[in-house]
C-alpha cells in the first residue's frame, strides 16, 4: 500500500510519506520471501494441476487458493452494505474535501458447464450516496459474459463481452471496477485516472481456438474496445480500439509451452485534442512468448519482442507506413504465480505502447503490480494488493509530459454464519503529472470502508 500526508483534519494526516511506504514495502516483501517456506502449500497427490498458460489470451491474473472449485450450473446472488470515509471523494489536488459515503450492492452470477458449452455471466450494481456532495450521488453498473463453445476436440470458439457504466472516478464496492476482466492484449489502458468523469466502456473479444495436436495449438482472435466520458470534470479523449491477431502455441513437455504472438491494433481518440495531436495510431506486434511451471503451484510466463507503431492524424492516410513518424518501439512483459492452499502471489510487469488512459493521447506505459491473498488466523482472509505505473506521452506537442499511478489496497474478510461476510477494507490512490500543466493535476485519496455481504444462495439449475 502506498500512502502520502493527508491535508489537516483527516485521521491519516499523521502518516508520512516515506515511512509508510518502508512498511508497506516491508510487509509485502515478508510475505512474498515466506512463500518457500510453507511446505503446506506443496502440491498433494489428489491436487489438480493448473494449466501451463503463456501471455496473449487476454486473461488477467486472479488471486485464488489451490484446490478452489468452481460451481456449475446454479445462479448465485447477493447483497452488500457498506459504509466509507473518504479523504478526497472528488480526486482534487489542493484544498482536497473529505466525506462519508454509504452503498448498496447487488450481485447475480449464472454459471452454466455442460459438454459443448460454459458460460458466466456475471452483473454488479451498486448505488452509492455521500453526505455532503449529494449531487455526487450514483449508480454503478458492471456486466461480464464469458461464454465458450466446444463443437469437436479439435475446434472451439470463445466469446467474452465486458459493459461498464461507472459513475466518477470510483467505485464503492471491491466486486465493482471499471476495469475490464479482459486483459492485454485487447484491453484498454486502465492505469490513468480521470476525477469525475462518468466512464462508460465495452471490451469484447473472440477467439477461434484450434487443437492442432496433442502439443500444437493455435488461437486466432479480434478485439473491440470503447470508452467514452461524460466531460463533467478534467478534459478527457474519448478511445475506440480494433485488435486481431494469433498465437501459436507448442507444448514442450507437461511443465512448459512456448509460443508466438502476432498482434495488429488500430486506436482512433476523439474529442477536442491539441492542435498537432495525432488522432490515431497503429501498431503491430511479433511477440515469442513462455509459460513454465517450475513447481505444481508456481508458474511464470514471459514475453517481448518488437512493436512497430505510426500516429497519423485525422487527415492521415495509413498508407504511409515509410514516413518519419513511423517507429520501432519494444513491448515486454511477464508474471509470477504462486498458488497455494493457505497462501497465494502474484508478481506482474508490462512494457508497452498505448493509449492515453483519456488524458493523454498515446503513451509509453510501464507498470508493475504485485498482490497477496492469505489465509490468516481462524477463518480471516486477508487480501493485499499494489501497482506502480508510468505513462509517457508520445504526442509531439507533450513529449515532455508524464503520469505516476501508485494504489494499494488491504482487504480483510470473516465469514459470520453460512450466508454472511464483513469485510474492511482500506485503498490508497496517487496520480502525480509531471512536465506540462495541460494534463491537469495531480490529487491523492484515502478511504477506509467496511462492509457487509447476504448470500441469497444457489439455485440449481439443470446438472
């Protein structure tokens, strides 16, 4: 977690800076270096091995336990209250204002598995309202469909689809993100933050899956990616992203695959940019790619190679590949999993050229990531997560304008009977600009929150 001095008058104003993010530092160091030591986490003979993965299918990492299963075919749903203190709810700079804020949460999920198909389906509203900043008051909205059709052993086809409403610049609840569930290489940048803005955006992606062989493989895909803001707060481009691209996988034994990825993506912004902006970009990618296991419950997958990219402006044709503005960048990336039955971890970074997040046009984007789930004393359950990213612009007229994201965020759960959970949970944002005052400015937030979660239960539906 990443905390900085509050302004006087909020509980965390006596926190400094440095010393937090020593112990932070700290803390989640400990808890990654203890992960060799915990032999009860060692794979067992009735343990079901997770599949080697290598990057380019558009999955992001999840933090779960070995051994977690996965219901079939029933609809789940719940309810969550929660009640927060927020330093900064608007994400101002200067003379930032705090609040208390309370939220209802709704959450359904239908999960369906049978021989030729699965699905989940997955929707999350919540409706959040302030004390003091009424006019602030919202509803946040999340839908996620994850559906897969098998139509013989060697062929099958993947459709994932992601709608976000979101309402500002946060969300109340931990289960509602503006994020999408997709992951690189089709989604959009989500490491820039935009204060009060209302965000809508919709991910999709298809993939065309062939069984080659027992070893080979082969995904063919194409990706569509929007996001539009309602320009209530600071100026913001509005993003249209198109992807296709293949990877071919082979197997080199039960404990590695090795791979190549071939990505084209065109990202087209809108909106009153600069004079001298480029309004597109297109960019092309060859990627190897290696997913290994080094033990039953660590993995690691790495990945890089070149990236051809051109801006063009509106007037633009794509047909100048050869022209000066056409350059070669290099992508990059990898992760670390450890999934165990008490404790799990993740290590992530990213190297890439993108989009600006909405504030910026194009960027250079490197951003790491690191998270920790572990189950502590008795039946707590204990969360930490946090993320450093850096967005370079690569406009002509704001070369020398930059982002620093930093966030961290601790959850604790305890279960209170069969159908319920409280949770406290505490997140820390900063977004500092660097080099050209156009991109607006920077602001920092806390908030601490605590909450309570009714499981409706699972109807069964179908075997």
């Amino acid at each position: 977690m990443r905390m900085c001095n509050c302004g006087q008058g909020t509980p965390l104003s006596f926190l400094d800076t440095k010393r937090v993010h020593r112990v932070a530092a700290g803390i989640s160091l400990l808890l990654l270096l203890s992960l060799p030591s915990l032999s009860q986490d060692s794979a067992t003979p009735d343990s079901t091995p997770l599949p080697v993965t290598v990057f380019g299918g558009g999955e992001r990492t999840r933090l779960g336990y070995q051994g977690d299963q996965v219901p079939k075919n029933i609809l789940m749903m719940s309810t969550g209250y929660e009640a927060a203190y927020d330093d900064n709810p608007l994400g101002q700079g200067p003379g930032e204002q705090a609040d208390e804020e309370q939220s209802l949460a709704n959450h359904a999920s239908v999960l369906h598995q049978s021989p030729r198909m699965s699905a989940n389906i997955d929707y999350q509203s919540s409706l959040q309202y302030f004390h003091h900043y009424t006019q602030f008051n919202r509803l946040n909205q999340n839908l996620t469909a994850d559906e897969e059709i098998t139509f013989n052993s060697y062929l099958s086809l993947r459709i994932r689809d992601d709608l976000v409403d979101q309402k500002g610049l946060y969300a109340p609840l931990s289960n509602v993100s503006s994020s999408s569930e997709i992951g690189s290489p089709t989604a959009l940048n989500s490491t820039i933050y935009t204060p009060l803005n209302s965000v809508r955006a919709n991910t999709a992606r298809v993939d065309v899956l062939t069984q080659m062989s027992v070893r080979r493989s082969l995904d063919l895909f194409v990706g569509y990616a929007t996001r539009t803001f309602a320009q209530a707060g600071t100026p913001s481009y509005g993003t249209t992203t198109q992807s296709v691209g293949a990877e071919y996988v082979w197997r080199a034994n039960e404990h590695g695959s090795v791979g190549v990825l071939g990505a084209y993506e065109r990202i087209a912004l809108n909106g009153s940019l600069l004079q001298g902006t480029a309004s597109r970009l297109q960019s092309g990618a060859l990627l190897p790619t290696v997913g290994w296991k080094l033990r039953p419950t660590l993995e690691v997958n790495l990945y890089a190679g070149p990236q051809l990219i051109q801006q063009l402006d509106s007037n633009a044709s794509a047909s100048n590949a050869g022209s000066p503005n056409a350059q070669m960048e290099w992508t990059a990336g990898g992760g670390l999993t450890r999934v165990g039955r008490w404790l799990s971890a993740m290590l992530s970074a990213e190297h890439s050229v993108t989009d600006g997040g909405g504030l910026l046009s194009f960027v250079s984007n490197t951003g790491f990531s690191a998270g920790v789930r572990k189950r502590i004393y008795g039946a707590w359950d204990l969360t930490v997560d946090c993320g450093f990213a850096r967005n370079r612009s690569l406009s002509p007229n704001q070369t020398s304008a930059w982002l620093t994201e930093q966030s961290g965020r601790a959850i604790i759960t305890h279960p209170l009977g069969r159908k319920m959970a409280l949770n406290v949970d505490y997140e820390y944002l900063e977004q500092t600009p660097h080099g050209d005052s156009s991109i607006g400015s920077g602001f920092h937030r806390n908030r601490i929150a605590t909450s309570i979660a009714w499981n409706w239960g699972a109807i069964r539906m179908g075997h």
